[in-house]
DNA sequence: ATGTCCTGGATACCAGGA
C-alpha cells in the first residue's frame, strides 16, 4: 500500500499537475492540503476518472483537505479536530482506507509570531496531541499525515540560520508540540528511514529557494506504534517541484506492507 | 527587506494567505 501525502496550493489551479503525478506515482491513499476550493468547487468528477475515490473538507479561498483512495470511496470518520466547536478553518479530516485510519491535516502557519496567529497554530497542535493520544490509547493503527507547519529540527532546513531563523515553523513552542506526538509514540517515518537526508519537502516560491536547493521539511508521516511495523519504503519526489506550474510543496511516498 | 503564486472580488489590479 503506498501512501502520499501532498500540499497542493490550489486543486483547481494545479488540477493538470495533480492528475499527472496520480497518473506516473499511481499511489493507493492520498492526502491532500490547501485545496483552496469549497466543497462545491472540488473537482471529485475528474478523479473519479482518473480512478480515484475522495472525502474532503473545503473552504473558500484558503485550507481545506482532502483523502484519496484509488478504486474505492475512503471511509469517513471525522470532519473536524476535536477541541474547539468555533473553529471553523477546514484543516482536518480522517477516513479509514483498507483497515488504516488517515487523518490528514493541514496545520495552521502560525505567522506573524509572536501574536494571535501563532497562539492559534499552538493551540491546534495541542487539539492534534489531545485527539492522537485517543487513537493511540485505543491501539488503532493511525497514520497522522500533511502539513505539520513545523521543522521538528535544524537538520530539517537548508540554514537554520536563514531569515527563516524568527518564522513561526522553527519556533521552540512549535517544535515542542511536534517532539510531545514523538514523545506519545509516534513514528515519523521519513526520518526513520532516511536519518541523514535533508528530505526536503517544500521550497518556497520566493527566494530564488528552489534552484539553490532552500528547502524545508515540514511534510510528514507520522505512524502509530501498531502501524510502524509495516514500514518499508519511503521519499520525497522531488522532482515534481521542478516542474512547469508546481506547487511549492513536493509530494512524499511512503509503502507499507 | 525582498521575493512568488494562489484565490476572490473585481472586471484592473490589489488584498490576504502562505
């Protein structure tokens, strides 16, 4: 079973990209964030076609997230994270692909920080520590995956002594979350794969960040204890943030038996 | 400090988010 998880800026915007890579990766469950597009406006037409199942969660303009399953609808369990009935930005949702439950997220940016926008992203990350700690109580095997926002640490970065050094997915409190879903038990599969690769999966579109390589890791897999055992294969594709219309997030594979 | 690209509201280009 291969797994992607893959922030897409824009479905509609990218929707050519999109079908490209599902159609050279063929990957079995996919998560999807910053759809950009409500619900009205996700393109399940032209999936379906291209052989693809989906759940989602959209909102106007900005987030929203969807699960993928190739030949088969995903199960869903959950639209929102719980812990806060007024939150209403779509950054969360959860289904159940052949006997695995997803829960693909977008977290929030959390910039400009110090300020309300950070105190929000931190206190989304300790509704996803609340909420990950049920699953793992439970015994289920759970992938957490998307867009964390976070570089759990300065190796995940091109420079940590960059102009990134003061933004709000390298900051201490940020990292702090991350490393509690660690503590908890979670298997961040990239780098327990890969434990000296940059492993990159996103390059800002300013600063020229792409062609010198500037690039961060803040895509991630995180697998429950009862699901790590099936590890086997994992990477980030690159390549497809060198392509012609890319977003500025490149998708990353994982297979697990 | 700057840089780029998406979306929406407009119906030209700008604001907001990232």
């Amino acid at each position: 079973m291969r797994i992607a998880t893959y922030n897409i800026n824009g479905i509609n915007g990218r929707l050519k990209v999109l079908l490209a890579w599902l159609e050279e990766a063929q990957p079995d469950v996919v998560c999807l964030q910053e759809l950009k597009t409500d619900d009205h406006g996700f393109p399940r037409a032209a999936l379906e076609k291209a052989g693809y199942g989906a759940v989602y969660k959209g909102q106007k303009a900005n987030h929203g997230v969807a699960i993928l399953a190739k030949g088969s609808a995903p199960l869903l369990t959950r639209k929102l994270l719980p812990g806060d009935p007024t939150d209403k930005q779509s950054r969360y949702i959860e289904a159940a692909v052949e006997g695995v439950l997803f829960a693909c997220l977008y977290a929030p940016n959390g910039n400009p920080q110090p300020g309300p926008r950070f105190d929000y992203k931190l206190r989304w990350l300790a509704r996803l520590i609340d909420h990950a700690q049920t699953f793992l109580t439970a015994g289920l095997p759970v992938a957490l995956v998307g867009d964390f926002n976070v570089v759990p640490t300065d190796a995940d970065i091109y420079s940590a002594q960059s102009s990134w050094k003061t933004d709000a997915l390298l900051q201490p409190a940020a990292r702090a979350a991350f490393a509690k879903l660690l503590a908890q038990g979670w298997v961040d599969a990239l780098r327990t794969l890969h434990p000296q690769s940059p492993l990159y999966t996103f390059w800002d579109y300013k600063r020229n960040a792409w062609p010198r390589n500037a690039g961060l890791r803040i895509d991630h897999f995180l697998l429950s204890p009862t699901l790590a055992p099936r590890l086997r294969e994992g990477h980030v594709e690159t390549a497809q943030r060198g392509r012609e219309g890319a977003s500025d997030h490149a998708p990353a594979v994982l297979t697990l038996r």
